[in-house]
C-alpha cells in the first residue's frame, strides 16, 4: 500500500516560524521598557565603552530592544543600525531617540537569520538581547558573518552563575518544556561556552565579568514583583503557572529567590547581577 506524505497547508507557519512568533510575544508582553528604566541602563554605555566604538563607524545592536547600547552609540558619532525580533520594543526606541535627538536606523531583524550582507559593519555588537535567540550556534554565525574582517563584535551577555541565571533555573520547573535543542540563555556569559560558538573565528580582546548593581528596590520582594509583572520570560512562565494551579508556588519560589540574593538589607535591598563582557576582532 503507498502512503502519501502530509505537507503543511500553504501559508501554515513552519516550527521555526511559530517558535519566533511566540518570542516575539514573550518579549512584548510585560513591560521591559520600565524594567531598562528602572535598572539596566547602565548596561548599554559599558558595553558602547568597553567596544571602542566611535565617530563614523558602521555599528549594528542584534536584540537591540529599546536601544539601551544603540543609542549611546549613536551618541558617539557612529552609525547605527538597531535591529530586534520584536517591533514593540523598537517602537519604544524610536521614541526614545527622537526625544535625545539622535539619528539611527530601526529594523525588525531575527538574530539567526540577519538581513544584511556578509562583512557590512566595523562593530556588531548585542547587549543582554542575541543571547536569547532560541537556536545559539545559529545566532553566533550570523553574528560573525556580517562582521567584516578586522572589524569587533561586543557582546554582554548574562551569567549562568549570576542572578539571571539562577532565575531561569528558578522558572524552569514551572515553563513548558524548551523545543529540542534549545538550551538556557544564560549559556551565554559562560567563557567556554561562547569561545566554542564563535570556534576561532573571533580573536577575544576581553573576557571580562563585572556585576550590575541594583538598588532600586526598598524590599527584595519588590524586585521579584518586578519581575513577574514586567519581564516578558517572567510573565509568560507564571502564566503557564498559573494555567496549572501553581501560581502561588512561583511567587514563592520567585520571592524566596530574592531573598537570598538581597546584598543590602530588609528594608533597603541591593542585588549584584553577574554578566560576562567580551570583545573581540573577527579574524
């Protein structure tokens, strides 16, 4: 008897495609725009700093988000391309650059997948945003191969050691189970880790950990409500939560988590979040 082979239907959205439409949707739910805002802003002149970028350079931010390292950039001079899988959040970022009166280009871009020619930028840089593109040996590819030679890729990527990456460990009981192949994205700011991604191609001129200090927070559990109201992994993860009757099991998990991070005090509390910092000449 001869079988004949299903096909998707014209039009129905591959694997790969319905994995990136429900990134795209993590990350625009929340509010990650208050969560830059509030803590992470610092992030993005440290690694525009550490990346030697300047006037008249070609710069392109992969996961650039809100613009947190496109828009000093462009505040040096160079010009900047800020591309994100996300629109919500490069609309955020426009706003933001008009409003600092800054001139660069916005394009929704998926980080395995760059629309834009081999060799074309001097510096391809990605601030806590390519690290969590599904597919890693992908992403590093494409981070090199629109990297021309001689030019830098600068990347700050979270810790699997760190705060982050003690979060994620801290949710994962509670998400639906990763697609094959995916792995955390904290994975990331391990040292061995991203020299194995990039294989040689990129000769490292800093492997730098350093911590972001956080004190925008009167009680460690106020940092954790941050969190699962306006981070987008956070949100999505209780949501699955709480779908299986264990939303109070989360927040607990999530509040008992800052807890033990708190550096500062009970009514005054300080985090210390670890990320890896790495810049490098494509060879």
């Amino acid at each position: 008897m001869s079988q004949t082979l299903s096909t998707p239907a014209p039009g129905t959205p591959t694997a790969d495609q319905q994995l990136k439409a429900k990134h795209r949707a993590i990350w625009a739910s929340g509010d990650y725009p208050a969560m830059v805002e509030t803590f992470l802003l610092p992030l993005g002149p440290r690694l525009v700093e550490t990346g030697g970028i300047s006037a008249g350079r070609r710069v392109l931010d992969v996961g650039a988000g809100t613009g947190n390292a496109s828009l000093p950039a462009a505040a040096t001079g160079a010009h900047v391309t800020a591309s994100d899988l996300t629109p919500e959040l490069l609309d955020v970022g426009r706003r933001r650059a008009e409003a600092a009166g800054l001139d660069l280009d916005w394009i929704e871009a998926d980080a395995e997948d760059l629309p834009f020619a081999d060799g074309s930028y001097d510096v391809v840089m990605s601030c806590i945003g390519a690290m969590f593109a599904p597919h890693r040996q992908r992403t590093a590819d494409e981070l090199v191969r629109v990297t021309r030679p001689g030019g830098t890729l600068a990347l700050l990527s979270w810790t699997p050691e760190g705060l982050v990456g003690e979060l994620f460990r801290t949710m994962k009981p509670f998400a639906p189970a990763p697609p094959p192949g995916v792995q955390p994205a904290p994975l990331w700011g391990s040292e061995e880790h991203q020299r194995g991604l990039f294989g040689g191609r990129v000769e490292f001129a800093t492997v730098r950990r350093d911590v972001l200090e956080v004190t925008a927070f009167a009680r460690a559990r106020d940092f954790g409500e941050h969190f699962r109201v306006n981070y987008g992994p956070a949100v999505a993860v209780r949501a699955n939560a709480e779908r299986e009757g264990r939303a109070a099991e989360f927040d607990a998990a999530l509040d008992e988590l800052c807890e033990r991070w708190n550096c500062g005090t009970a009514d005054r509390a300080r985090f210390e979040m670890e990320y890896l910092l790495t810049t490098g000449t494509r060879a």
